[in-house]
C-alpha cells in the first residue's frame, strides 16, 4: 500500500501559494483579500471558517470575515453578498454552508458574482465545467472549479498518477463532489464510470477501475473485494461512527493491497481548504 499524502501534498501547494501571492501582490499593489460569511453560531461552522481565515494568514492574503445572527433573513444575507460583490478589495467569497434554519443556500450562492465564487459552486461556473474540453483550457481560463474536486485531480498530479486514458469510477453523483469530479477526470483524458447507490452490480464495475473516487458516504462501505490490484483510491468519505472518522473505504481490509490511496482523515481533506486559496489567487489574477 502506498498512502497518498494530502497534508504533505497541501503544504507544498501553499507555499507555491505564498510566493505568487508575494509576486501579485508587488505587481498589482495591492493584496489579495478573502470574505468569508458566517450565519449563527454552528461549532463545526465556527471551526472551518477559522481554519479557512489562518490558512488566508499562512499565504499573505487578507482575511474579511462577517457573522450574521441565526436568525437572519435570505434577504440579509443577499444584501451582504451584494456589498460584498461591489468591494475592490475582495476577490473571493465563501458563505460557509449549511445555513441554519434550514434556508435554501440556492438564492444566496446565486447571488454572489461568479467572478468571487471561490467555492466554484455558482450555476455559470458548475456550467462552465461542463463545456470544457480540455484541462489546459481550465488552467488556460483560471476557471473556478469546486473545490473537493479540484482538490482530487492535484492529489493525482502531485503523486505522479496518470490519468490519462485510465479507467477511474466515481462513486457518488453529488453536486458538490460527484458531478464536478467526474467532468475534471473527462478533462484530462480519462474513461469515467459514474457509479452510484443505484447502479447494478457496482462491486463488478469499481473492480476494472484503474482510479476509484469513493464519495457515497457510507462508512467502510468499499472492501478489498471492490478494488483490484494496483489500482488508486481516492477515499472523499468523512463519517462519524462512535466518535471515530471513518472514510468510505474500509482501510484496514484493503490495507495489505498493492494500491495507492489516501487516508481518512490526513487525504483529500487538508486539500479542499487549500483549493479555496488557489480559486481565490485565481480569482485575484483574474480580476
């Protein structure tokens, strides 16, 4: 088994980071910023959006934060996107899902101009991903991609994993993760299997898969039996199971494997907070 390293891979990306913020910066005179916005007190929430504001501080770029009561509107919110939209100093935005109350982020994230959508989440730019036809156009664009996916095809390119005509199963059809993923693989060159709860005899089709994208999020769901031999494993899971994180591939069954995958937690993780970072440099080049 060989494990791919998210934290290692995320800590070279960022200071690749800081230094062309360092550059920009001198270029443009002018700093980078990042708002992020907040709404209630949710701890999880609380933690991310700290976690996101350091990582902000690591790379030289400035940090905007704004919390708004639970009990804010959608028309509140809105308003605040807006202003948010009109700032010069601001290249990205980040509203931290989910919303309390149960609110329908839809309205909200469709506010937020698609030029500082760091999250890649507004529809033109969901869109977008879906008409390229190459992954130099996305690079060649600075197209802002979410960011989990984005977060994925970097794991691969970092450890040195060929992509390019493989077989690779995405497992999970999601907007946020499943979806998005499976047109990066498309765009660099891959024949891509969008697998799901649904799909008859997935077992069958995840063991011809050079690359298998686990985000079905079910707890140990992919056993050995799933995954044939030197093949490569991104595990996206994040589940809770008696206090302990678990991802959606049973590790310690597939850990005597000759695979490449990642860990849960220390894989994909660390590398969606630091494609944030990278959409907002993006982001910043682009405006």
């Amino acid at each position: 088994m060989n494990i791919i390293n998210g934290k290692e891979i995320s800590q070279k990306i960022r200071l690749e980071l800081k230094e062309k913020v360092a550059l920009l910066s001198k270029q443009k005179d002018k700093i980078p910023g990042l708002a992020t916005i907040l709404v209630g007190e949710d701890p999880a929430s609380k933690v991310y959006i700290a976690s996101k504001i350091k990582a902000c501080q690591e790379i030289g770029m400035k940090s905007f934060h704004h919390g708004l009561p639970s009990n804010s509107t959608q028309e509140e919110i809105i308003s605040l996107i807006k202003k948010l939209n009109a700032d010069e100093n601001i290249c990205g935005i980040l509203l931290q899902l989910p919303l309390p109350n149960g609110q329908n982020p839809d309205k909200c994230i469709e506010a937020i101009d698609p030029s500082k959508d760091v999250d890649g989440l507004h529809p033109y730019n969901a869109g977008m991903l879906t008409l390229v036809k190459s992954w130099k156009e996305i690079v060649d664009k600075k197209m802002l991609v979410s960011c989990t996916p984005m977060g994925i095809i970097y794991l691969l390119k970092y450890s040195g994993i060929d992509i390019k005509g493989k077989n690779a199963v995405v497992i999970g059809r999601s907007n946020l993760v499943g979806k998005p993923v499976s047109m990066l693989m498309l765009a660099n060159d891959a024949t891509v299997t969008m697998a799901h709860s649904k799909t008859a005899n997935l077992k069958e089709t995840t063991k011809q898969a050079d690359i298998v994208i686990a985000a079905i999020g079910k707890a140990k769901f992919l056993a050995k039996d799933f995954i044939k031999d030197g093949a490569t494993v991104i595990d996206v899971g994040i589940n809770r199971v008696d206090k302990k994180l678990y991802g959606d591939v049973d590790f310690e069954d597939v850990k005597d494997m000759n695979i490449n995958i990642t860990p849960v937690p220390g894989g994909v993780g660390p590398m969606t907070i630091t494609m944030l970072l990278h959409n907002a440099v993006l982001a910043f080049e682009r405006q």
